[in-house]
C-alpha cells in the first residue's frame, strides 16, 4: 500500500546503508589489486603513537608494546561527492571489502588487535579518497640485548615495520610527518628501565625471492635502574666480603670460629651469585656483575686459605719449637697437630699453660686434670691471669700470626681500589 511504502522511505536504518554503499561504489571495482595497480608505487604513511611498554625480558630477549598504528594512503575508487560530510567514519566491517595495507611486524614473536567490545579498529574515507587506517595493537618482538655491562648495561631496542607482499616497485612506506610521527604517552615508565629516547628511522631490507622492501624503525634506548641490583646483589656481597676480615681479628687458636666463619661467608658467596645467574639468560660471555661477585667471592675464598696458612705455619714453629725442649714425655708429648686433631683446638705452649686469658674448652680440661696439684704457690699465677683480662685486645695481637697483621691491612686496602676502578669503568 501507499502508506507501507512511505513508512519504509521513513526508515532511515534501512536506508543509510544503501546511501554509503553508493557513495562509495564498492561492488565497482576490484580491491584485491593495490591502487594504481600497474603504475608508479602507491605511498603508503605511518604514524604511531605508542601507548605503554608493558615489559621487557632478559630471559627471553624481548618486549611488549601497545601502540596505536594509523596508515595514510590514496585510493580514488572510495572517492565520493558530498557537499555535507567532510568524511566517512567506518568499523571493522568494511575492512574485508576493500584493499589496506599488508605492514607487518618484523621479528615479531606474538601480536593481537584489541577487540574488547569491538575490534578495536577504524576507517576514515574522504571525498577525494584519502584513506585514514588505525589500528590498536598489542606486540612483542625481539630485542638482541647485550648483557656485557649488565647491570650497568643501556639496551637499544626498535620495533620494525614492513610490507609483506609488496616491495619496493609496488608500495612506498614513509614516516608519514618525518620524526614528528612517533609519539608517546608522558606518562610511560618501567620499574627496571630508564627510557632515555625514542626515535623513528627508515631504510631497506633485501630478501634474494623477492626484492628489497621499504622499512620502518621506531628506535627506543633504556638505561637500566641500577638502585635493586645494588640492594639485592652488590651490597650484600661487600657486607660478605667485610665479614670475612673479621677472621683476621679472632685468636689463630680459635679453629672452630675461623673456620665456620670462612666457609659459612663462602656458601653466602654462592647463593647471592647463584640467584644472580637464575634470572639471566645463559650468555657465553662474561657480565658486569660476574665480574664483581666473583672478585668479591675470591677475596671470600683467599681469607680462609689465609687461615689455613696461618694456622699450617703456627703448627711448624710448635713443632720446632717443642723439639729444641725436649718436650716428649707426659701429656705434653703430643704435638700440636695431633692435640688440635684430638680437641679441636691448637695448643701453645707458652700460652696455653702459662699466660692464656682465654677460658676455652681446651683449658678447662687442662685445668680440672690439674686441679689436685695446685699448691698455694700458685697463687701468683691466678693473679697473673686475672690482670691479663683486661688487656685482651693485647693479648690478642700477641697470639696472631704476622699474615694475620699483614692480612688486616693488604685485604681491605686491595678491595677498596678494585671497588674504585671496577665503579670508574662501569659506570
């Protein structure tokens, strides 16, 4: 009837789609060929505005980055005449219908198109038929780091575009306002990475199939954080390194002390750089922070072999010196190596019996098998041994060895100026 037809001619849904489908003559033309398919290459802009850095991984050698990627090309079969609309906004849909470009992401490991509600695209067509392409995505790609500074190490990363399909004599890609092309959100920050600069570039990639493509670089620096890896990895280590001095100014005899101390530093040692290596990638060449903790771990290992040497060279003087007097009969008959290897504790003879201040297990034995014995004529002697007490500082640089002097002043001194020139170099 008259009243249906005018009702349907009311419906602006159902018409709508008729009017953009004529603007645009899509049913008209062939959009599997590129525009001007068979003359000059058609120049295809890019411009990128990167959203956020999501992260970056040394194991893997990689990163993550969400950005907005918009191409600008020219195809005259969407032009249209309108004296209202300045251009026409479109979704995802019309994408399958018409020809857009093919870029893809070079060394790319994984990407996807946002598509929460929808796909996040767009399409932007004007009367004379220039053509606005956005895209959201989401990319990882390969970033060939070098950890030879590691920590102290900047990583130069780029995410590379390019055709796939068409080289050079069919698509001209080009930064689409020079440098001003790249843009990124102010408010982008890593909490391990510094981001010093981003930059665009452009050059050539040659494959021996098909020819040389056009491609496009978006160059980005970062300078790693060093603060984490001086709480986690560098300060404990020094801390170690200390407490390994603190052998050199514990009584030679005191076996048990010094060596517990020396081995328990030297299993720290290896923790700190085992969990250091667990969260790098296996590289065959050596890092910056190798280089510390295993100096550090040396000077670590060098103050238990110092002890070692003490305590070798203490037991050749006892000996030497037990056999000029003669001492070869009683309890004392043993020598020092073998009462050491008895009781676990080294035995001088001046000091032991006569002018230790030090009550050890090893006196106490030796005073209660002597207890009958004692007459009031060693009364002086108690006496003797109750003064020295309060002069256990001095007592103490008696009883060590010379390397032990000596050890007090060469470790700490070559420590600080291997600190010196590896922070000098470094950084």
């Amino acid at each position: 009837s008259k009243r249906e037809i005018k009702m349907r001619k009311l419906d602006s849904t159902k018409v709508r789609p008729l009017k953009t489908e004529q603007l645009l003559h899509i049913e008209d033309h062939d959009f599997a060929l590129r525009p001007g398919f068979g003359g000059s290459p058609i120049p295809v802009g890019i411009d990128v505005q990167v959203e956020s850095i999501d992260s970056i991984s040394e194991v893997d050698m990689d990163f993550t980055m969400t950005l907005y990627l918009r191409h600008y090309w020219k195809d005259e079969r969407l032009s249209f005449r309108s004296n209202k609309n300045k251009s026409m906004t479109f979704d995802g849909r019309l994408i399958k219908k018409i020809w857009v470009p093919d870029v893809f992401f070079v060394h790319s490991k994984r990407s996807f198109i946002h598509d929460t509600t929808v796909e996040n695209i767009m399409l932007r067509v004007y009367p004379d038929g220039n053509v606005l392409f956005s895209l959201r995505i989401t990319v990882s790609a390969m970033c060939f780091m070098d950890f030879s500074r590691f920590p102290l190490d900047t990583q130069n990363c780029s995410l590379e575009l390019e055709s796939y399909a068409y080289n050079e004599d069919d698509l001209m890609l080009y930064w689409k306002h020079g440098n001003k092309s790249l843009s990124t959100d102010e408010h982008i920050s890593l909490s391990q990475f510094f981001i010093e600069e981003f930059s665009a570039s452009s050059g050539l990639a040659f494959y021996s199939s098909t020819g040389w493509y056009n491609r496009l670089f978006i160059n980005f620096a970062l300078r790693r954080h060093i603060f984490f890896f001086v709480l986690q990895s560098y300060f404990p280590a020094m801390l170690m390194v200390m407490l390994s001095w603190v052998s050199f100014w514990i009584d030679r005899r005191a076996v048990p002390a010094r060596v517990s101390l020396g081995i328990t530093t030297v299993l720290t040692m290896s923790t700190i750089m085992t969990g250091v290596s667990a969260s790098m990638p296996q590289v065959s060449y050596i890092k910056a922070v190798d280089v510390y903790l295993w100096i550090s771990f040396l000077f670590v290992f060098l103050s238990v072999i110092e002890y070692a040497a003490v305590n070798y060279l203490t037991t050749a003087e006892e000996r030497k010196q037990l056999k000029k007097r003669g001492k070869a009969s009683g309890m004392y008959s043993m020598d020092a190596v073998q009462a050491m290897a008895f009781d676990g504790c080294f035995h001088d003879t001046d000091v032991d019996m006569d002018l230790s201040p030090f009550p050890d297990p090893c006196e106490e034995n030796e005073t209660r098998t002597s207890q009958t014995n004692i007459s009031n004529t060693d009364t002086p002697r108690l006496k003797r041994k109750r003064s020295l007490k309060g002069n256990v500082g001095r007592i103490i640089l008696q009883n060590n060895h010379v390397i032990d002097t000596y050890s007090r002043i060469i470790f700490p001194s070559v420590y600080i100026v291997f600190n010196f020139f590896y922070w000098g170099l470094y950084i």
